[in-house]
C-alpha cells in the first residue's frame, strides 16, 4: 500500500492564497463585465446622451461630464426586456452627482427616456428635473434642451403627486 503524504502548510498557503487571487479576479473581471453590458445599452447611452446635451445640466456639472459608474449591488438599478432604472454616478469640471433615470421599451420605436434627474454634490438637498415622462420622444436631446435647467425636490413631489392622483 502507496502511503500519500501530507502536503507542507507552506504548499497549503501557496494554494489557498492564489485560489484566492484567482477568485477575486474572477469578480472583478464579471462585475466589469456586466457593468460594461450595462453602458452598452441603448437606454444608457441615450440617458447621457440627454445629460450631456442638457444645457442647465452642463452648466451645473462642467464639461466634459463623464459616468463614473453604477452599482450594480444597489436595488433601484435593475432592467429587464422593457424597463429599465438606474443611478448613474457622473462628473465634471465643476461639480459630481447622481444621474436617475428611467426607460421603458416601445416595440415600434425602441428604447425611450421616461424620466431623466439630476443630484449634484453642492446642492444635495434639490433634484434637478431633465426630462418628465410626459416628453416620450425618440428626439431626446432637442427635447431636452428645451426644458428649464432647474426644478426643485418639492416641485418633483407635487408633480409625483398629481401624476398619481389622475
């Protein structure tokens, strides 16, 4: 009878410390890839799209804003085949936020921005409203630019408020 040996600690730590290298990159590597899915998508690239060309926007954040990521551990940020909702973290020159934005598929006319918001850094008590969900149109950033830069949180909460009540 072949008598197996133990293996030393020393081999024992080799292998538990890159099993661990391994599995960690092995996260990393399919967080970024699904994130990198995510900035893929039609409703995301219209989404900052409608934030670059938004001139209250751009004139809150400084150019050029650019999207420093989504968590994709945090609930509001979901999608299926015909919605989808996400926060956005974005900057710029002047200022970093949190982009909310939310989409819905049309079979007909394919991906559309219901709603776009704003949160910047230096005014974490308001929310900038970019777009309202009662703007459906295919033509995102003309539309967009022709909306006020700025709303107040109280303004979306009585616009939420009427928007449910009918």
């Amino acid at each position: 009878m072949v008598g197996l040996r133990m293996p030393s600690n020393r081999t024992l730590g080799k292998i538990c410390v890159y099993g661990a290298v391994a599995s960690v990159s092995a996260v990393m590597y399919m967080r970024w890839k699904l994130e990198d899915r995510v900035k893929s998508c039609d409703y995301y690239k219209l989404a900052l799209k409608g934030l670059r060309s938004h001139r209250g926007a751009v004139s809150l954040l400084g150019e050029p804003i650019k999207d420093s990521g989504i968590d994709l551990g945090n609930p509001n940020n979901n999608c299926n085949a015909h919605m989808a909702q996400f926060e956005v973290s974005v900057r710029g020159s002047k200022d970093k936020g949190t982009l909310y934005f939310w989409a819905s598929h049309q079979p007909d006319k394919g991906w559309l921005i219901d709603r776009l918001e704003l949160e910047t850094k230096l005014n974490p008590e308001k929310r900038f409203l970019l777009k309202k969900s009662d703007e459906q149109t295919t033509d995102l950033p003309e539309s967009l630019s022709q909306l006020p830069a700025q709303h107040e949180l109280s303004q979306l909460n009585r616009e939420q408020a009427e928007t449910q009540s009918n």
